[in-house]
C-alpha cells in the first residue's frame, strides 16, 4: 500500500522487571498516521499496565509497504539478539496490494512465523498474530483498479493461509478482519488519510489481544 510517510523503526530495551515485547509488520504496526500511542501495540501496552503487567516500551521492527520478504530481510538487518517475553506478528496486507502470489505468502508468512517463536524463545504460546484488515472499505480504496469485493475476497484469501499455518503451528490467532469492515459505515474507524485504521479501531484490537497475551504471560 502506498505510504503517506515513512516512520523509523523504533527500537528500546526492556528495563529490567518488565516484560519485553516485539512487534513485527508494516503500516499497521508502526500506526500509520496515527500518534504512535494510537498504534496497537502501545495501546495494548498501556491496556497491560491497568492489569499491573509492567511491560517496556514495545520494539517495533515495522514500516509502511513492507511485504513479507521484506520483512523478513529487516529483521535479519536489525540482527537482533535478544528474546522477548512475547511477539505479535502481523503482515501481507501489503503481497496483496502488490499482488504477489499466495503461494509465495505462504512459504514466507511461515518463516516469518518460525522467526516470531524464536525471539520467544521458542514459546509458541508467547506469540499473537493478527489477521489483515480490509482496506478495501475506506474511502481510499474508492476509484482502484480493483472492486471492493476483489479486495475482499483476496484479504479473505491471505487471512485463510495465515489462520490454517498459525493454528497449525499452535500459535494465537485473533481475527480482526470482520470488525475491520465496520469502517466501511463508521469512518471514526479510519485515520485522517482516509486509507489506515485510527486510534479507535486499533484500540479494539488491543482490546482483543489483552486478555490473551495476559493469560500467556500468567502461566
């Protein structure tokens, strides 16, 4: 999808007696057009800390238009090190946009998968992923080469490959998609560039990811 702006990666690490979290995507993740404590991962942060789970400022490896080889090509640059009390991993909105085959989404989401297990150092329940949302509701979406439906129907398609390789892998799946097209009626779902989700709608998915990654990090 095309960026309106480009934000850095962000990068902390965890002070000690907190829980570390990674965050692995593209525009979706960093919040684009969003302030960054509009992001998903900064809201569900904050939704954490109300529970008394002190977690660090998350690190982001993300950036607007990124695909999946993408990606994965920045985590390697990034040559992290260190392990994380627990990872979301969500991507491919972007193969969709571009078109890229979904057989190749597949072999690269899975290895992305594998890589998210590895900084939880190996703790499958310790990983979240995300379903892509529609993007072909928002207003930007009105006048491209492709409907609507086309949009739908190809989101649904990489969202089937990402669901069946996830559970299959006995990670955590959380299906944001169907709220997704909610911002189709409720443009208070969609950022000021009319393409992205806002604050609002990525509050309702760290709303859906709290009590999971609570539960994980409980046990």
């Amino acid at each position: 999808m095309p960026a309106t702006e480009t934000k850095p990666l962000v990068t902390a690490p965890a002070p000690s007696g907190t829980f570390s979290y990674l965050a692995l995507g593209d525009s979706y993740t960093i919040g684009e057009s969003v302030m960054q404590q509009e992001s998903f991962p900064f809201q569900l942060q904050d939704l954490l800390k109300q529970k008394n789970v002190n977690v660090a400022t998350p690190q982001i490896i993300a950036t607007t238009g990124w695909t999946t080889d993408e990606l994965q090509n920045a985590i390697k640059q990034a040559n992290l090190t260190t392990k994380f009390d627990f990872v979301t991993l969500l991507i491919g909105v972007n193969n969709q946009y571009r078109g890229y085959p979904l057989d190749t989404y597949k072999k690269e989401f899975s290895a992305l998968l594998q890589t998210a297990i590895n900084f939880a150092n190996g703790r499958k329940d310790h990983v979240f992923v995300v379903s892509i949302p529609d993007w072909g509701v928002t207003p930007s979406a009105k006048g491209f080469y492709k409907s609507q439906q086309v949009i739908a129907a190809e989101i649904d398609s990489f969202n089937a490959a990402n669901r069946e390789i996830t559970v299959a892998a006995g990670v955590s799946y959380t299906d944001i998609t169907p709220a997704s097209r909610n911002a189709a009626t409720d443009l208070g779902l969609v950022a000021k560039d009319g393409l992205h989700p806002s604050g609002k709608m990525y509050a309702s998915w760290a709303s859906a990811l709290s009590p999971k990654v609570l539960n994980s990090l409980n046990q």
